[in-house]
C-alpha cells in the first residue's frame, strides 16, 4: 500500500499545482470567470463600442425574407451555439515578491509542459466530405445549403464566409468560397462578395483562381462604386502605385478622398473630442529584431540599434517595466504612479486598457497636491505641482468624455480649472473644446480661441487643429495653414484632413493633386477601425492561427499599408534562414501550404520596397539572387541592393554588393570595388558588421594577393593615390609666380586681425610657430659655415705644410747671406718678400688648383 500510494504522489502533486494555477488565476483575473456585468461593461471605452462590424465573419444577424428564410434561421440559432468569442487576450502581469514571483514562472512551465500540445495542421483545400463534421455542424450546413438551392442571399452568403475563414470550425475551401461569392455577386450585386472576388483575383489566394490584376480592378470598381470602403481603399491604391493600370493621381486622389470623409466623420463622431483611434497596425518582423534578425535588420542596427549600458532600461521587458513603475509607486513616487495611470488610460498591445486602474493613480496623485475642498497643499515642489496638472487633465478627460465614470461636465471643469491653475495644455484644450460647443458652459468662441491659442502655445496639437479651423472660418488662409502644418508633426489626423482638403482645392496654395492624394492616404490609413482588418489578424496570431493571419494581413495589403505588406511577406518568406531547428524538435509540422508561396512573397516585398522599406529592398534582391518566386536575374538583384544601399542604412546591403563584387555575379569581377563596399558596410553599422566584415576582408585580401603574384586578370586591391594633374613647363613657370607664400601672407594677416588673441604677451609662443621656410634657411646657413670652415682650416694645413718643407731646405743649404741674417723671414714668405709664388714658378698652377704640398 505503502509502495503505491508512493507511486501516486506525482499525479497528486499536478493535479495540486493545477488547482493553485486555477485559484491564482481566478483571483487575479476574476472578469476571466464571469459573465461581464454593468460596472464591467463601464471599462470598456465607447470608442471601442462604436467601432462599426465592417467585415462580418459571421454571416448576418438576421435571415430575411423570401424562400429558405426558416432554414437560414434554423441553421443561425444553430452556429451561434458554435461560435467562439474572439477577444483580445488577458496578457498576464509578473506580480512581485518572491512568492508571487515563483507561482508565476511555475503556472508558465505549467502551461508549457502540460497544456502546450503541437497545433493540428489545418488543411488548405478540403471537400466537405473529406472531413467528418460534426452533427450540429453538419445540420446546419444542410439547411443552409438547402436555402442557397432556392437562392437565398443569406444563405449564399453564409456558406461563402464558413469556406473561405474556416468559421464554426468548418474546413477551409477557397474554390467552393470562391463559386459561392460569385453566385452572390451575379445574384444581387452584393458589395461585399464583388470586394471578395476582387481579392481572390488579386492575390490568387489558396490556388482557387489565377491571379488576373485586371479582373481583380474591375471587380474592385464595381464594389467601390457600391459603397464598399474596403474596395475604395483597394482601388485608391492600384491608381496610386500603378498595379494593374497606369498611374491615375485624379483617380487616386477620387478614392482616396471618399475614404478620408468617412475616416473624419467616424472621428468626429462619439464623446466630445472625437474617437480615440488606437493604431492596430505593428510590424511582426520588429518584434523579432526585423526582417534579418537583430542587428542585421536596418530596424534594428545602426542607428536604429537599442543602445543601453549594464544599468540602463533600454533592454528591459514591458512586464518589467511595468514591475518597477509599480514598486517606486508603491514608495511615494509620483512620477511613476501617473505613468502607471496614463499606460492604463492609453493602454498599448501588450496591455489592456483599464479605465477604473487609470482613475484610481490619477486621483493617488491629485489627493498629493490638492485637498478634498480643492485646497492647494502647502510644501509640495513644482514638480509635484506640474504632475498633479497633468493628472487633472486626465481625469477631466474621463469625466468629460465619460470613460470609465460617468459624463459629468460640472466635474470635469473643476479638474480643468485646477490643471489651468497650473499650466496644463490638455486642460486649456479641454476647456475651450467646452466653451465652443457650450458643454455645461456658456457658449463662448472668444473665451474658447483664448484658451486654445495657450495651448497651442504650448505646442498641443489638438488645439493648434482648432485654432487653424477658427482662422479659416475667418479666412486668414496662411495662418490656419501654419496650424495645420504645426500639428501634422504630431501626426493629428483632422491637420491632414483640412491640409489635403485646401491642397485639392486650390484652396490657400497652388493646386497639386500629388499633395493631396498624400494627405488623404496617410487620413485614410489612420482610420483603421473602418475598413482594416488589423484587429483580427493581431489576435489570429497571437493565438497561433498564421493561416487567417495572412489572409488579414493581406487584405490590408491589398488597401495600400506598407507595415501589412511587409507582413504579410513575412510570414510567407520561407527563407528566413538556412539551418533551423524547428526540423529537430519533436512535435514540428511542415508549413502549411498557404504559408509556401514565394511568388506572392516577392510580390509583397516588392509593394513594400516600393513604399521606402529598405530590408524588403534587400529581400527584393535576395530572391532575385536565389531565384525563389522567380528565375534567377543577378543583375535585378545587384539593382535592388544598390538601391538600398543608396540610402546608407543597410550594411547588409553593402556587404552584398561588395560579395558579389568578390565573386564577379551579377556584376564585373573587382576586388578593389568589393573592398570598398565592405569598408562602407563597416562604416554604417561598426559593432554588429565588425565580425563578417573582417573576416571577409581577411578572405579578400588573401585572393587579391594570390591574383597579383599570378598576375591574374581582376582588378586588385589598391592603394588609393592622390590625384595630381600633370602640369608643363609654362604652367609650372606661371604657378610659380602666382603662388602666394603663405608664411608671409599669414604674418600679415596674423598683424592685421584684431580677433587674434595672444594668450601669453611677450611669451616664447612666436618661436613655436616658426614657418617650414625659415627652418630650411637656417639649415642653409649652417651648412654654408661648415663650408667656410673646412675650407680655412684647409688652407691653413697647407701653410703648414709648405713651412716645414722650407725649413728642411735651408738646413741643407747652409747658412744665409749675412745681409739676410739680421732679417727674419716670416714662414712660407718667398725669397721675394711675397707669400704667391710668382707664375714663372712652377708650383704656380699647383697653388692655383689647392694642391700646393699634396
């Protein structure tokens, strides 16, 4: 007993730490458990209520009249009991201490371990008999079949949506989703199934048709012309950047304006100040370091490279950020507590907005500076007194706008007042936006102007927007224009609306269309909720489902969004690297085959290149290279990496230049060019390129060498000689007159300068700027002295010289006359009283010559 009961400790032991991670679960996340309630629902913004269902992806809500409407209705009440909610998932907090700490690492190993199965291929193309469904599923594919035989809108409809996006755990089939769209389309005319059939055309998605462009537009026109955004956004596009027809700006700037009016109007629209548009739209290969991975990638090397030291933040996770801010909090730390409520207020893609937490660190900070009776605290610092502004705008924002409280007007102008005490732009906005719409206010435009030009002051975007439309309402043109501009560098979506609108009228400036089409795309992109699919995809691929998130990624490619594009060529990029090691796990799966297409890949790199991504330049030039969703074009690929390298952001695209410089591809064979290129690729990124660019240099060199010494025919690797022109003789002569000597000319201007300034008067400074010439002159000087020196102390040895030989002669001859004894002869003095000798003397020449006793 003993021996078994020691055999059931381990499935004992799980099946504990399974209830703990369940309790800790439920008691830090309890929404998660219950069905949402009133005061839940008070959490959730009224922006993200009144976000409109632009794509249903699951059918209608009604089934209509007409023939097959029971069965449509049947077969509704049916797949609704199938329906999954997709919401934005719970992103768990690393909680603090060393308890809490280690329940938290344990529940992920948990997960990991024990409830982290490898994901069920989901087959690309399935006929409906191939896989078994389930009964209620099958129930109500019947009936909805049987009402599409009788032409039933609805149901058409229905079954094109559950064959194309897989819904209610229906198998995907792109064909049948195809033939279904278009039965809808020749049916009714249906907007949706003409934007539909227009995508498949233009993507050849899951092999259910052949890509045809044409089609493609034309199908896209129609349901533009039905009204439908996603289609406006389509078309705008292709006339944009050329795909499928000419250039068009007039047709671009058509489409793209009609996008624009209904992206203005949902932003005008909701709680005073208009909707929150909360961006959606992220790179997935930045998270990953960019496309070539960390430090390879132009996002994330060079200058766009995270720096930070051992003791900097920069490297830090969210969660850990998050972890911190909340522990100096905890200590008294105002600053952190009002960035923990404004990351709560905002809220990001890594963490949920929580309206009731936002409140609850604003009020911690305002209880600091103000009193219950909105006394001012005495003994607080002026940074205190500038936090607690800041935190009284935000919730005069909440009460103003009703987000997370409810709309109180009267409250919300106190906190204005107090944050205008104090300076707070978002404050003076918030009460002129009040005064001009007489919101629990008297309605007042002069009082609204005054507090919205000390805003705008003050560098606040929303009130230089105002500001700039009550200026054109008065029709000074070039001072709302100055607004405008001013807030377009903060990215505020009405200065680019109002900008393209004067832009496409002529309206202030000249007319160009090119200007306006470019304002009216960047005011259409911003308003994602309408028409992009961003939302949905982020959640497909947070939760493993790649398939359904390229199919988003695509149709927001497809509407013109770069960061979409560039995704959606990522995800289908199967060259990412050339060992991996999902191959040795094993649970690994072979890609699905809507994830294996090459072809659309380069098309999406392409699009996205066009569009001033530089990596998806280089990628562009990678599958050229490498032939992969095309043949192989060497030349193609060298123009797409000089392309990127022309921006000097890329090394990798400097290095591939200077490879295939190395190795003669694409391009002539030169070693000297291909150094070159690798010195660059250094210069632009010095810490990550430093390794494989030395080693290549190193591998160079020795080939450059080996080419020299067997006098091959490439160009070497060269010292770069400084160039200098070959000049004649005149010329030479003439330079030489017209050269001015800078020594002299610098001591006269050195004179004439009054801004010289002597840092020692009289010192030895003059002596340590002594000019190059006068060094030589003394060296002349010196040399000319030696000179005379050897020459005298020559002399002087052959007076020597010729004394002593006298001397030996007149000892052998005797003494002399004595009319010459009482006279002293001076050495080497001649019998004539001369020291020459006369030029009858022979020794005459030798004298002469210097030779005179040699």
């Amino acid at each position: 007993m003993r021996l078994r009961s020691w055999r059931l400790t381990p499935l004992l032991i799980v099946l504990t730490f399974a209830l703990v991670v369940q309790v800790q679960a439920f008691e830090q996340y309890p929404d998660a458990f219950e069905p949402t309630t009133q005061g839940q629902a008070a959490d959730v913004s009224k922006e993200q209520q009144a976000i409109p269902e632009t794509f249903p992806r699951h059918g209608h809500n009604s089934a209509g009249d007409g023939k097959g409407a029971l069965d449509v209705q049947e077969a509704l009440s049916i797949l609704r009991k199938l329906e999954k909610p997709r919401k934005r998932p719970i992103r768990s907090v690393k909680p603090s201490g060393v308890t809490g700490t280690a329940v938290y690492y344990a529940k992920e190993a948990f997960y990991l371990l024990f409830m982290n199965g490898p994901p069920q291929e989901q087959p690309l193309v399935v006929q409906p008999s191939a896989q078994k469904l389930s009964p209620p599923l099958s129930k109500a594919v019947k009936l909805l079949e049987r009402a599409a035989e009788e032409r039933n809108p609805d149901a058409i409809h229905l079954l094109a949506e559950m064959n194309f996006y897989g819904n209610y755990t229906h198998p995907r089939n792109f064909a049948e989703a195809f033939r279904r769209f278009n039965d809808l389309a020749n049916l009714t005319g249906n907007s949706s199934a003409q934007y539909m059939i227009g995508f498949m055309y233009g993507t050849g998605i899951g092999d259910a048709v052949e890509r045809d462009q044409a089609k493609a537009l034309l199908y896209h026109t129609f349901a533009a012309l039905g009204g439908d955004v996603r289609s406006e956004m389509t078309v705008a596009f292709r006339h944009h950047a050329g795909i499928g027809t000419p250039r068009n700006c007039e047709e671009a700037a058509f489409y793209y304006k009609r996008v624009a009016d209904k992206g203005i109007q949902y932003s005008r629209n909701g709680p005073p100040g208009g909707q929150a548009l909360v961006r959606e739209a992220y790179s997935l290969a930045d998270v990953d370091g960019g496309v070539y991975g960390e430090g390879a990638s132009v996002s994330s090397s060079g200058v766009n490279a995270i720096r930070g030291g051992p003791n900097s933040d920069t490297h830090a996770a969210f969660e850990d950020v998050l972890e911190y801010l909340d522990l100096m909090s905890r200590k008294g730390d105002l600053k952190a507590t009002f960035s923990l409520g404004r990351l709560h207020y905002e809220g990001s893609r890594v963490l949920n907005r929580n309206l009731r937490k936002a409140k609850a660190y604003f009020m911690v900070v305002a209880k600091r500076y103000w009193a219950r009776d909105g006394r001012i605290i005495a003994g607080n610092t002026s940074d205190i007194e500038k936090i607690a502004a800041k935190a009284a705008g935000y919730l005069g924002r909440m009460y103003f706008r009703g987000e997370g409280v409810d709309q109180n007007f009267e409250k919300a102008r106190i906190w204005f007042k107090r944050g205008i005490a104090n300076g707070d732009p978002l404050c003076q906005y918030s009460m002129g936006l009040m005064y001009l719409r007489g919101l629990g206010v008297p309605k007042d435009v002069i009082k609204a102007s005054d507090y919205f030009r000390e805003a705008a002051d003050q560098d606040f975007a929303s009130a230089q927007v105002r500001l700039g439309v009550l200026f054109l309402d008065q029709g000074d043109l070039q001072t709302a224009i100055r607004y405008f501009e001013l807030a377009t560098r903060h990215g505020h979506i009405e200065a680019y609306y109002h900008l393209a609108e004067m832009s496409n009228q002529g309206v202030g400036m000249g007319r160009s269309c090119g200007t306006a089409t470019t304002y009216y795309k960047i005011v259409a992109e911003k308003a994602e909720p309408i028409h992009s699919p961003f939302l949905e995809a982020n959640l497909a691929y947070d939760d493993g489902d790649k398939e359904l998130a390229l199919i988003d990624f695509m149709m927001a490619a497809e509407q013109g969004y770069e960061v979409s594009q560039a995704n959606a060529a990522y995800l289908l990029d199967g060259e990412k690297s050339r060992i991996s090691l999902d191959r040795l796990l094993p649970w690994s799966k072979e890609t699905p085959s809507l994830l294996r297409n090459a072809a659309l890949a380069l098309v999406y790199w392409t699009r996205s290149a066009k569009q001033k991504n530089i990596d998806s330049m280089v990628k562009m030039g990678d599958y050229y290279l490498g032939g992969f969703g095309t043949d192989v074009d060497t030349e193609k690929a060298a123009t797409c990496y000089q392309s990127a390298a022309e921006t000097h952001q890329s090394a990798l695209a400097l290095w591939n230049l200077g490879w295939m410089h190395e190795n003669g591809i694409g391009i002539e064979q030169d070693y000297h060019l291909a150094k070159r290129f690798y010195d660059q690729a250094l210069e632009i990124n010095s810490q990550e390129a430093y390794l494989p660019v030395t080693l290549s240099l190193l591998k160079l060199r020795a080939r450059s060498f080996w080419n020299t010494i067997t006098n091959g025919r490439i160009n070497s690797i060269r010292s770069e000689p400084e160039p200098k022109k070959e000049w004649s003789f005149s010329e030479w002569i003439h330079n030489f007159i017209e050269d001015e000597h800078p020594y002299y000319h610098d001591a006269d201007d050195d004179l004439t300068d009054p801004q010289i300034h002597d840092p020692m008067p009289g010192g030895d400074d003059f002596y340590d700027e002594i000019d190059e010439g006068v060094i030589e002159s003394l060296v002349i000087l010196v040399l000319a002295a030696a000179l005379a020196f050897l020459v005298y102390y020559r002399q002087v040895r052959q007076q020597n010289h010729r004394r002593t030989v006298e001397q030996q002669g007149n000892a052998g001859r005797g003494p002399a006359p004595a009319a010459q004894q009482g006279q002293q002869q001076v050495p080497g003095e001649q019998a004539d009283g001369g020291f020459f000798p006369p030029p009858v003397d022979p020794n005459f020449n030798q004298w002469v010559a210097g030779g005179v006793g040699h």
